[in-house]
C-alpha cells in the first residue's frame, strides 16, 4: 500500500505557487511536487466556467437618503428626551439669527454620569449635524435644573439649514411655530 505524505495544489489564492495556464478553453493548474513525497503528479484540467455576457448598467446611479429621525444631543449618541422652548431672532436684513433653546428638567442630567459629560448641543436630521458649544446650565439650590443653548446662524444658508432641521424636529414632536 502507498503512503502519500505530501501533496499541494496551486491556487489561483495563493500567492506562492504558480500561476494557472489557459490551454483551449481549459484552465490548468500545474499540480507540484513535493520534496517530501514520490507522487510525480498531473496536470489538472478545470473546465472554465461559463458567465453569462455582462450588461451595461444604462440607469444613472442614484443616491440613497436615509431617513434619520431628527433629534437633539448634548452628550454625543444620547438623545435629549425633554422638548425645548425655543426663541428665534433675526436681523432686519435676514443675513444672520439666533435660535435660543430652553430645556427644563432635561433628560441629560439623569444620564450625564453613565454616558460623561455635556460635551456641546448637537442639532441632528438627515442632512447632518448643527453645532454649537454655547451650552449653559441653570442650577437651583445646587441641583441641576435646566439647559441654555445657543446656536447663532451667521449667513442666509446657515438660517436656511437651521429651519429644514426645526421643521421636521417639530413635525415630529407635535411642536408649533408662533410668531410674536
């Protein structure tokens, strides 16, 4: 009975062993033989495998939008529960505003210890991220009790972005828009 102690295959994977060879339609890979073992070996023959014509994709590619709920952070991927009362102001000649957020009780203060501290007041949608550091805390008798944040819009674009995020952060938590 034969002992066959060694025995390798070349692979298209590996990176060491010869290449494979195209010989009439055939793809062959050299079988090699090993310094340990008296098998002489064959070439193997694979048939090639058949794919099917490729067709040109003639659609333009499109860009996915994912709908991302809108939401306010002050811890980064802790969103605040507690619904504001914002104030908007606007120059006379609508280049620049600001947008004052008022949050009593927030949800971040019953939080902040588990997840670290208020690093900054992040407004988020499906267009990205607003931004600001101009965050400060009311304190009562020592305890935590509200948060101002401040987010000033220094150009018509800016005041623009601010409003697409405040429209669907009201829609979707049942706020109202009155001008006084």
């Amino acid at each position: 009975m034969a002992t066959l102690q060694s025995l390798a295959f070349s692979s298209p994977v590996s990176q060491c062993l010869q290449q494979p060879r195209l010989h009439s339609g055939l793809l062959c890979w050299g079988v090699h033989r090993s310094a340990e073992s008296t098998f002489n070996g064959q070439s193997l023959r694979v048939s090639r495998p058949q794919w099917a014509p490729l067709r040109r994709c003639t659609q333009v590619s499109r860009s996915i939008t994912m709908m991302v709920k809108p939401k306010i952070q002050f811890i980064q991927g802790t969103d605040e529960q507690t619904i504001p009362d914002v104030r908007l102001t606007k120059s006379k000649d609508g280049t620049n505003g600001v947008a004052i957020f008022r949050f009593e009780q927030p949800s971040v203060f019953d939080s902040s210890g588990e997840f670290g501290d208020i690093t900054g007041f992040y407004m988020i949608d499906e267009e990205g991220v607003l931004s600001s550091v101009d965050v400060n805390a009311k304190f009562v008798n020592g305890k935590p009790a509200g948060i101002e944040a401040k987010y000033i819009m220094r150009t018509p674009r800016d005041w623009d972005r601010f409003m697409r995020f405040m429209e669907r952060y009201a829609n979707d938590n049942g706020l109202s828009f009155i001008k006084t």
